[in-house]
C-alpha cells in the first residue's frame, strides 16, 4: 500500500489529557558492557533513589529503569554540578545546551520501547539528533542494539566522545554533523530521539523512520510552548500523539 506522505509543519493539537504509556518491555539486555566503577562520587545509593522515584513517577520498563541504574549521570557534568547529578533537574553543559532532566530521558526512551517494531523485536538501530554530553546515549546503548548519535557543536562531540570512552559501548556511533538532515548511512532506524524541537519536524527523519518505527521530539506547539511528539509510522501512513508539555533547546541547522 502507498505511504501517505505528511504535510509539515505537523498540527500540533491540544494534548487528549491520557499519557501515552508503553505496555510490558522486554528484559534488560544480558550482553551489555560492564560499566566503569565509581571513582570519586560513590552514587550507588543515590542512583537506586533515583530509580525508586522513576518508578514511582510512572516508568514501568525494566529495562528503562536497569539502564538509568546502570549509567552514572555524574560523570556527565561538570565537576561543580556532582551533588546535582541525580537530582529531576536538566543541568548546563556548556555552549549553551543541557543535559536533560533523568525523568524525562528515562520517559522518552519507555516511548521508543513501546513503538510497534520494537515490542515485537526489541529495540534495533536507533538515531539520536543531538548528543550533547552524551548520556542519553549512553542510556540508549543500553536497551538498543545499535545508537548513531549525532552533533551540531564540535566541542560537544568531543566532550561526549571522551564521556562515552570508559563505557566502550561498541554499539553506539558518534557523528558530528547537522542533525536535522539526520544520518541516511544508518537508516532506516528503528526509532529516531530528538533533544531539541522546532516548529516544524524535518523531512529527513520521517524518510528515515522505518515502518514499524516510531520517533519521538519536541515541537513548538500552540501559543510557542513545547510539546512532546510522538510519530508512529505504520504501513499506512503516520500516526501522531501530542503528549505533555516540555523544554528543549531550540532545533538548529548547520555545524559549529
């Protein structure tokens, strides 16, 4: 059957009020590299807290909740920001830009779990549009079987390379490169994770979405407040959620 092709900017409609919520995921993958023991900051106790409210915030995956008591968010900012580094608090990495707060990494990477190919498969390639310091990354090498990461901003593709080294996560692939034309080498993805959001959706990422695959980003919506967008594509054309509010860095072209 012919894909429906969208016309963008998609229509943000007012969000229905019910959280989109994946059903049972998978078990956490057994072949995943050792992470690094703590040096410096023992936060075994404070990142099993983390977890804890995680779930009880509404994260169901097992897999979800392994992967954000596995990758220590510490060693992702700066050394004055430690003591923060479990807190449900997006802190600055530099250049401008964030690490996301752990609450809402840990939901957008539930949501890619439950797109279609992925509850029947498990979780394959993954695109990730900007890397940043490189944790969400980090977190998605543990639930996928492959991550490309891409980067606008050179100093933090370096940054999140140097982050990532002490994991080896052989599965997960730094790109540096403008992130809104996505990576066509790597496609088609299985899910595709955007860290930043625009008015508008750029082609690529939905020419790059396999069928059965599912992307989620933020979007301005109505009244220029960001919205998390979730973008199922089915044999039939796509299918679009608007979930609750959020704030993202705003989408850029280019490299710098």
């Amino acid at each position: 059957m012919t894909q429906r092709r969208p016309g963008f900017p998609a229509r943000i409609d007012p969000p229905s009020g019910a959280a989109l919520r994946p059903p049972s995921q998978p078990a956490p993958r057994r072949d995943a590299p050792p992470m690094p023991q703590g040096v410096g900051l023992d936060s075994a106790a404070v990142r099993a807290r983390m977890v804890q409210r995680l779930a009880a915030s509404g994260i169901a995956s097992p897999a979800v909740l392994h992967a954000m008591g596995s990758v220590e968010r510490h060693r992702f900012v700066d050394t004055a920001l430690v003591n923060q580094a479990y807190e449900d608090t997006s802190l600055p990495i530099g250049l401008g830009q964030t690490i996301s707060k752990p609450s809402i990494v840990a939901r957008m990477t539930e949501l890619l779990l439950g797109a279609e190919g992925a509850r029947a498969a498990g979780l394959g390639r993954v695109l990730e549009i900007g890397t940043g310091c490189g944790y969400q990354a980090a977190v998605l090498g543990r639930v996928a079987r492959e991550v490309y990461t891409i980067e606008r901003l050179r100093a933090l593709h370096e940054k999140a390379r140097d982050n990532l080294r002490p994991w080896r996560l052989a599965n997960v692939h730094l790109i540096f490169g403008d992130g809104t034309v996505g990576y066509a080498k790597g496609a088609p993805y299985a899910a595709i994770i955007a860290a930043a959001g625009g008015e508008t959706l750029p082609q690529a990422w939905i020419d790059q979405l396999a069928v059965g695959g599912r992307l989620v980003a933020p979007m301005v919506g109505a009244g220029g407040h960001q919205v998390l967008l979730v973008i199922d594509k089915t044999a039939h054309g796509l299918k679009q959620n608007v979930l609750e509010a959020v704030h993202f860095v705003p989408l850029k072209s280019g490299i710098a």
